[in-house]
C-alpha cells in the first residue's frame, strides 16, 4: 500500500527500538527494576515498525496534506512508543497519565505527574534520550521538511527561517548530516561541562540531552535548583542559551570561524537583548535589593522561560507579579527560529512588529506599498500572512483548552498560565504557589487536553489542523457526492 | 463643556445638595478658555489623514482634562489628587466606567449626575467618530462598515459630516430617552432613569450606586438594560437604516449575527459553567445580564462575578476583549474584526493544503480586499500587543498578574471591571497611583481606536517641526 504516513510511523518506530534496548542495557547495568520491560516494549514497537514498514511503501507522488499528515503521524508515533514503555515499566498506570508522559516526552515539555527521584535510571535516559532525539528530528523537519510546508512563514522563500535556511536548503543534504553532527557534537560538550562543574556521571549526561534540546527533563525532582551549585546554574544557562540559537548559524559561524556573524544577524541581537532587558525588569521589579545569586536565578529563570527549556532553580514561589508577566511573555516568544526551542519564535515576532509599523504607516500614506525587511532579506506577503494566521490559530486554541485546565479544577491564572506554557513546550507555570503541579492537579481531562496542547505547540497548528481535515476529507467528500446523487435523483 | 456643567449645576439646584458652586466654578472656567482658544485660532485650508486624527484625538485629551475641574472644585476630589480626577474623567469621556469612588454616599448628587452625562457626551461623540470619521478616514479597516451595511455614513468627511452628526444624535438623543422613560416606568426614581440611560445608552457603566444595577434588585428593570445594552452595543448607521426598513436591516447585516451569537453563545458557556453553583433562575439571570453587559462593554455589575468559576471568567474575558460591532459606542477590538480575523487564519489553513489556491476572504455575501484585512489584522495585533505590554507593565507596579491582565483588557477595551480584586463591585483604588496613569492612558487610545492616538503624536511632532521651520525663515 503507498502511504508515507505508514513509512513515517514505521520508520519512527523501528528507529525507536534501538533506544528502547540502550536504555534496558543501562538499566542491567544499573540493576534497575526496567530492564525486561523496557526490552520488551522495545522489541514490540521496533516489530511492529518492520511490520508497518513492509506492508507501505513510500508513494510516487506526495500531495501537501500527505506532507503535513505525515509530519503529525510521525509525531503520535514517537508519542505512542513513549506511551508503551511508560505503561510497560508501571512508571504510570493510568493511560492518560501516560500520554500526558509521553507527550511532555516528544515534546521536550518540563511537565510531569511523576516523582524523577523514584523513576528507575533505565526510563529516565529514556525519557531524557526522548526528548533529545525528538529535538533532532525537529530540526530535520525544520530545515528540511517546513520549508518546503512553508507552515506558519518558515518557508524558504519568505526568509523567516532566516536567509541561511534559503541557502541551506538545495544542498542540504550533506548540511543536514552537518547540522545533526554540530547537535551532537554541543551535547557532548555540554555534557563535559556539566561534569567539570561538579554534576555526577549519569546525570550531566542526561541533564546535557534535555539541556540542549530545550527539554527540561531532570534526574532530580528539584531539577537544577537540587544540585545547589552556581557553576551547574551558569552551565545551564549557557546550554539553554545555545539551545535556543538558530542552529544553521552557528553552524556556519563556527565553521568559517567567523564569529562576528552573530552580531550581525538581527534575530541574534534580539535574542540576546530580550534576556538582557527581562533580566533588568526582573530585578528592577524585585523587593528586594538584588545580589548576585539574585541575579543569577533571574536570568536562569528568563533564559529558562526564553528558551523554553523549562528547567528550575532558585524558587519561583517568591518571584514577583512583574517578574511573573514577563517569564510569561517570553515563554510565548520562544527562542529564535531554526533552533529547538518551543515557543513562537523570536523572528516571527519581528515580522510582526514590522507589519504593524507598517499598517501605520499606511494609515497616513494610503498607497503606500512598504515592503517589509528584516536584515537584509524582504519577507513576502505570503509568508506573513501564513505568520499572522499561525499566531491566531495558536492563540485561539489557548482559549478552550485553559477552559478545559480549570474545569479540571485549576484557578484562572494557572489555567491559562499552564495552557500557554505548554503550547510553548515550557513546563513551569504559576499560580499555584509553586512552578509544576499543575499536572497532578488536574485529572483525566487536563491531561488528554495537556497532551494535545503539546503536540500542537510542537507541530504547529497549522499541520495539526490541515491532518484533521485531511482525516474529514474522505467524509465529506462522500457526504457531497451522496448530497449530489440526491439532487439529481430529485431532479429526475 | 460648558453648557454640560450648567445643566448639572441645575439639578444640583434641584436637589438641593452640594457640589452646586464647584460645578458652576467649572463652568466658567472651562467656558472662559474655551473661548479663548476658539477665538484665537483658525481652521487650517488644508486638512490630511494625520491632521484630522490628531485634532480628534487632542480634543479628546482637552475635553478630558476640562472634565477634571468639577470633581476638584466640589470638593468629591482633592487637588493633591488631581490624577484622580482625571482618572475619572477620562474614564468617562471614554465610556469605560472604571471608577475610583469608593464612597458614593458623600458624593453630592450633581456630581453623579455630571458624571453620568460624561458619558453621554463622550458616547455623543463617539457615535459619529465611529460611524462617520474612522470609516472615512479607513481606521483599521473600518471602512469594511461602509461597504456592508450602507446608512448615514460619509462618504467625503468634510461634505457630509455634520449632516451625518446631525441624524445620529437624533437618534441617539431619542433612544436615551425612551429607554429613560421605561426605566422610570419600571420603577427607577428620575434621577436614577436618566442617568442610568445615559451611561447605558454610551455602553458607559457608570452608576450613581456603588452596587451598579444590583442595587435594584429587580428582574425587569435589568431586562430593560439589557435591551438597552445590545442596541447600544450594535452598529449605529443601522438602527438608523432600521428606522425606514424595518426589521429585515439587522438580519442583512452579517456582524449582527455574530455579534448576537457570540452573546448568546457565552451566556450558554456561562449558564453551564454556573450550574450547580447558583439557584436555576438566579444563574440564567446574571448569566444574561453579564454576558450582554459585556459583550457589550458597558460594564454594568449585577452581582459579584468574581466569585464564579475560572472557566467562566475565561468566557468573560473574551467577551471583554471582542466587545460590540463596529459602529457603536462600545469598545473592544469589536465583532467585524473578530469576523475578519477568523476568516483570515482559516483562508490561511486553505492556503496551507492548496498551495497555489487563490482564496478570497469572505464576510458576509461579500469578499473583502486584502487591503482592507491587512489593516484589520495590523489593528488587532497592534490591540494583542497592547493589551500585553499593558499587563506586564501593570505587574510591574506590583499588581498581581490576574488583575493586572484583565484590568488591562478593560482599560483598552474601555469596558469598566475586570477580574481579580478589580471586580464589578470594588473599584480601580486597587491599582497602585502609577498603574492608574497607565491605565488612563490605555483607555484613551483604546477609545480613539489606536491608530488615531498614535499619529496625533506623529502630527504633532510634525506641526512642530513646521513651526520651527517657518521662525527660523522669519528670522
């Protein structure tokens, strides 16, 4: 049968298999509790997979909607693995508990019902290689797959995955397999850091996989915060500053040693001075007089909120109304575009402030035409519109599911607080008088509404939304053709 | 202006209260410069885009400040707290109907009275800016009104104007006075019906009781206020069509059914999310009345909402931040560009699955340029972006987020209460002084549509610059 859905899902899930064995190798290792489960749920996905894999075929000719379709199919897949092994290792026993697991998982989201200290080391990794791996085949999409999608304006020639995307893309290819090993080669790194600043083996391995890709997992259930150390804060920062870089431009700063690239890109220069400004409106809004662990807890905060990582040290509880605003800003904002990071992005929000200016410019001067630039790049009408619908989908959606959140029993602010923060695949949310929680609040309905909010803020909307219409399609069209055959059947 | 505080100074005499010389103080002084200014300077010949939204909106800021001087003269305000003062004046001027009295019984009659009609002279003007100058001169895509609902608007500014004006406050006039009349005949006092009709009428909310309409208690006299309520909400240049129509003009009309819609819509949600919290009747009752009072953007309280559910806050909120159609008094980002929105992200999710489709945008019957939109959609990011650095900034001063974002959505959205400790029945003193000028502020250009508040700067700026420019030639 031609279908890419069906390879996309078989792909994913016999690629999965091999995860799933590592980590029960580790957990043998380990002397762990989830060694045979995570073998077996391991080996049942990776044969279904083959399965899957045999039985479809990739088809000569791939329409849009199939694109999109099989962009989420891919997604629920990796959420459906998750899901098994989550089950099979009695980590949760309720299903939506989970997928709501799972989903934070794929998704790189810091949620969790779950108590990291008591998780076996074997699902930690595993969780912690999930959230690493889904991040790298976000990048995949990204660079290779969303342009040619152009979803929500990242298209090649609107420009707004920046003008490097547009070069990147006829040979990328041999870029991609590029791009992969700088990803790879930064975890490393960061991994080595995390060590020499103190962290234990394990951990600065699987605090260096959810760093980088903007996950947010931890091995302890204080996160960061638990080591109570400076040096891993500022390594983390660092990481999640990276993590939410383009990663085309570092990877051809780095490789023409050319390091005066960053300043030049605009997003780049945002990016750096968003944290700066939030980290100033943080203190400056603070009661008290700022010291120097003050500060460094605001700007882990800002740059954890920024990019989305969803990380925690210092305590939340104490951070002031405007401090609260602001984190909540930037969770929307999200880091720049191309990197792993959640959020909306910061080069969207450009565009948009450029359109604006626009449109008020045009309210004195009728005809004029005023393209807009960004840099040194135009970005084009159809990439702004796709932008501009993108952002009021996405808003638009916020509005039930918070709905959905305190119906399930959350007040105001941490309904929608948590509905934003994970559409931006953040995590942490206020309201409650502590940052997480929110998820153990909730029962069976937060969570499936958690879950989806999720994946849509990982996706996009635009890919979720055309795949449901695509799965109506078939429907409607034979509702048309009943209505038509109807009508002829009367006018005879 | 002037005439304005006479007329207060007469039921001032009426009442036989204070407030009487404060009032009359006012009077004179506002007349005197009035005056003055008015003497002193001469319509320019030639009158540009940029020009005629900074003559709008200054006057605005003038009539504001002018509205200031009776809350200081009678005494209802001290001097030291002149920012009050023009916190609620503004807040008059500009239909909102945030208030920062707390203590209603020592304010003399005449004030409540003044302030009452501020907000009839603000919904005054308002009414024909909104039907006849930002179409006109295409504000954020007002100029969609013209095209669907075609009535009394202008066409050229400068011919038709006044004519319009003329047509629309008749109408307006007549409305307050019916509704003034069935609020009597309902059982209201005359001081009550009048002003409650004035400010229901301009989609104000302001009170002379601190309960607001609660303090009735009575089912009838707020089914009055609700109808008051949605016909101020609608589209102006279509009751007038109506006049000669009949009913059929609001069924043509397709923001109309949105708008009613999307009213009774939220009252559902709300009945729902109320079930089991209130009594049967006592929940379809304020559901009703707080989904039109609202949707509407006039802000009238008939109990404390901020002890229902979040989720219905949620609901509120929405309410809050679309608000009534184009054409009307009320705030908001309003119905047709809620519509305009909607149809523009869909066309896009078209867009996505067939690349190369060429989709117009339709509303109604009709399809609508993509000029048109593209104002619509630069107007109602420029409003999002508003609202949220307007909440973030409030935070700051130290309000917690809640009320701080809703206050925000109310302020722009010139609606009168918001959520958290700023409810329907608590007042704005629990915004710190320096987030009450903020939010005075966000009420002005959300009232003057954004765009025009915005260009009053850049025209002024301008005119500045000209002025520079011609002493330097003289000398």
């Amino acid at each position: 049968m031609e279908s890419a859905v069906g390879v996309t899902v078989g792909a994913v899930w016999v690629l999965s298999a091999p995860v799933f064995v590592f980590c029960a190798a580790v957990d043998f290792l380990d002397r762990g509790p989830d060694c045979i489960p995570l073998l077996v749920s391991g080996l049942i996905v990776g044969l279904l997979g083959l399965l899957v894999v045999r039985l479809s075929s990739f088809p000569s000719s791939l329409p849009v909607s199939r694109l999109f379709a099989s962009v989420v199919s891919g997604a629920v897949a990796a959420l459906i693995a998750v899901t098994v092994a989550h089950l099979a290792t009695d980590t949760s026993i309720a299903l939506d508990v989970a997928l709501v697991e799972a989903a934070a998982t794929v998704t790189g989201t810091n949620a969790s019902t779950l108590n990291a200290d008591s998780m076996s080391l074997g699902v930690t990794l595993l969780r912690a290689l999930g959230q690493w791996l889904s991040a790298g085949a976000i990048i995949v999409v990204l660079v290779r797959v969303m342009p040619h999608l152009g979803v929500g304006g990242l298209d090649a020639d609107g420009g707004v995955a920046t003008r490097s995307a547009r070069r990147l893309a006829p040979r990328s290819g041999s870029t991609m397999a590029r791009l992969v090993s700088l990803y790879i080669g930064l975890t490393v790194l960061c991994a080595f850091a995390y060590l020499v600043a103190g962290m234990p083996w394990m951990d600065s391995w699987i605090h260096s996989f959810t760093t980088l890709s903007s996950g947010g997992f931890s091995t302890r259930s204080g996160s960061i915060g638990a080591f109570d150390s400076p040096a891993i804060e500022w390594v983390a920062i660092v990481g999640m500053v990276v993590a939410g870089t383009s990663l085309p431009l570092m990877f051809r700063a780095l490789r023409r040693g050319d390091l005066h690239r960053f300043v030049r890109s605009v997003e780049f220069r945002t990016y750096i001075g968003l944290i700066l400004i939030s980290v100033v409106a943080c203190i400056a809004w603070s009661d008290t007089w700022p010291t120097v662990s003050d500060l460094r807890h605001s700007l882990f905060a800002v740059v954890s909120a920024l990019s989305t990582t969803g990380y925690l040290a210092g305590d939340l509880e104490s951070v002031s109304y405007g401090s609260e605003a602001v984190l909540l800003v930037l969770m929307v904002v999200g880091g720049m575009s191309a990197s792993v990071a959640g959020g909306f992005k910061v080069m969207r929000f450009m565009v948009l402030g450029r359109y604006i200016r626009r449109e008020l410019r045009r309210s004195i001067h009728p005809a004029l035409v005023g393209k807009i630039h960004l840099g040194r790049s135009v970005i084009g009408e159809v990439a702004l519109s796709r932008i501009i619908g993108e952002l009021f989908l996405a808003s638009m959606t916020i509005i039930p599911i918070a709905m959905l959140f305190s119906a399930d029993g959350l007040d105001l602010e941490a309904a929608i607080s948590f509905a934003v923060s994970s559409l931006s695949n953040v995590g942490f949310a206020f309201g409650l008088g502590g940052p997480d929680g929110h998820l153990q609040m909730m029962g069976a309905v937060g969570h499936l509404a958690a879950a989806l909010m999720m994946l849509v803020g990982r996706v996009s909307i635009t890919p979720v939304l055309v795949t449901l219409g695509g799965v109506g399609e078939p429907l409607q069209q034979k509702v048309r053709h009943m209505r038509r055959t109807a009508t002829r059947e009367v006018l005879r | 202006m002037a005439a304005a505080m006479v007329l207060s100074v007469f039921v001032a005499l009426i009442d036989g209260g204070g407030g009487g010389f404060g009032l009359t103080a006012a009077a004179i002084v506002t007349g005197g410069i009035g005056a003055v200014c008015f003497l002193g300077s001469r319509v320019s010949p030639s009158a540009d885009a940029a020009l005629a939204f900074a003559s709008v909106a200054w006057s605005w800021l003038a009539v504001s400040l002018a509205g200031t001087l009776p809350f200081l003269f009678a005494g209802v305000i001290s001097w030291a707290h002149f920012d009050d003062a023009l916190f609620e004046s503004i807040s008059g001027f500009t239909c909102t109907g945030s208030t920062i009295l707390s203590d209603f019984g020592a304010v003399p009659q005449s004030i409540l009275f003044y302030r009452s009609l501020t907000q009839w002279l603000g919904g005054m003007g308002l009414v024909v800016l909104a039907v006849a100058v930002l179409p006109a001169l295409g504000i954020g895509g007002l100029d969609l009104i013209a095209s669907e609902a075609p009535g009394p608007t202008a066409d050229r500014l400068s011919l038709k104007v006044r004519d319009t004006a003329r047509r629309l406050w008749l109408l307006y006039g007549a409305a307050t006075c019916i509704l003034a009349i069935v609020l009597f005949l309902v059982g209201m006092s005359v001081f009550d019906a009048v002003t409650h009709a004035f400010t229901t009428i301009a989609t104000g909310g302001y009170s002379p009781h601190a309960e607001s309409i609660a303090y009735f208690d009575s089912f009838v006299v707020e089914l009055v206020v609700i109808a008051g309520m949605l016909f101020a909400g609608a589209n102006f240049s279509m009751h007038w069509r109506a006049l000669s129509d009949g009913i059929r003009a609001y069924g043509s009309v397709s923001e109309t059914r949105w708008y009613v819609s999307l009213i009774a819509g939220a009252c559902v949600i709300l009945i729902l999310v109320n079930h089991g919290e209130l009594e049967w009747f006592q929940n379809f009752r304020e559901s009703l009345f707080y989904a039109v009072s609202l949707g509407s953007n006039t802000g009238f309280g008939s109990s404390n909402y901020v002890m229902w559910m979040p989720a219905a806050h949620i609901t509120l909120l929405v309410l809050m931040l679309v608000g009534g159609m184009s054409g009307s008094t009320a705030g908001g980002m309003k119905v047709l560009r809620l519509q305009v929105v909607i149809r523009y992200s869909f066309r896009e999710l078209m867009r996505a699955r067939h690349p190369s489709a060429v989709i117009p945008i339709r509303l109604g019957s009709g399809t609508i340029e993509e000029q048109i939109a593209a104002k619509v959609v630069g107007f109602v990011l420029l409003y999002l972006g508003l609202i949220v650095t307007g909440g973030v900034v409030l935070s700051g001063l130290g309000v917690d987020p809640l009320t701080a974002f809703s206050g925000s959505v109310s302020a722009l959205g010139n609606v009168g209460p918001a959520l958290g400790e700023a409810g329907p029945s608590s007042n704005f003193l629990v915004f710190p002084r320096a987030a009450r000028v903020v939010l005075m502020m966000m009420m002005a250009l959300g009232r003057l549509e954004l765009f025009p508040a915005m260009l009053m700067l850049v025209a002024s700026l301008r005119g500045l610059g000209q002025l520079q420019r011609s002493r330097e030639q003289m000398k």
